[in-house]
C-alpha cells in the first residue's frame, strides 16, 4: 500500500502538461529540432580536419632518401620539427610535406 502510494506522488511530481499544441504539431517540432541538430553536428564533423599521422625517423629518411644522420642535422638546424611523445622521435607527415614540397 505505501509503495502504491510513493509510485503515485512520483508519478504526479512527473507529469508534464501541453496546452494548445497538437499531437502532430508536437511531432513536427521535435523532428525539426532533432534535424536542426544533426545538421549542426554534420557541419562541425566535416570541418574537423584530418588527424594527423606521426612518421618515425625511419620512415621519414625513407620517404626523402636520406640517412638518419641528415635528419638529425635538419631537426638542430630547426628544418625538420621533431615531436617526443616519450622517449621517441616522432614527425608529423603534414610538416614533411610542407617542408619538402617546393
């Protein structure tokens, strides 16, 4: 019987009441907000740009077709930007391209 009666002051504490709206008119504006919604989260995904993607010292010797010893030279001398995420070495393939394209 007290369970009964918490579940109906829960219940009526819950209620939430519309006036002068219409079923349909309700649907078309929650369909509108949630589309407004997706719409904006669409726009801000497309503008996010690609992560970029981290290259060894390895790799990045492979990719210009030099020694190790170059790129270490280059990363003093400020040509390349080295990224220590720990205890490596590592170079962002945006900036290679960038350095190196012409």
């Amino acid at each position: 019987m007290i369970l009964e009666t918490l579940k109906t002051k829960v219940m009526k504490t819950n209620v939430v009441q519309l006036h002068n709206i219409t079923p349909e008119d309700l649907k078309k504006e929650i369909l509108e907000g949630v589309a407004k919604k997706l719409e904006e989260l669409k726009s801000q995904l497309q503008n996010k740009e690609e992560p970029s993607k981290y290259l060894t010292r390895k790799e990045v010797s492979e990719i210009l077709g030099v020694s190790l010893v170059t790129i270490h030279h280059w990363c003093k001398k400020g040509i390349l930007k080295p990224y220590y995420i720990g205890n490596r070495v590592r170079f962002k393939n945006s900036e290679i391209e960038k350095a190196f394209s012409g």
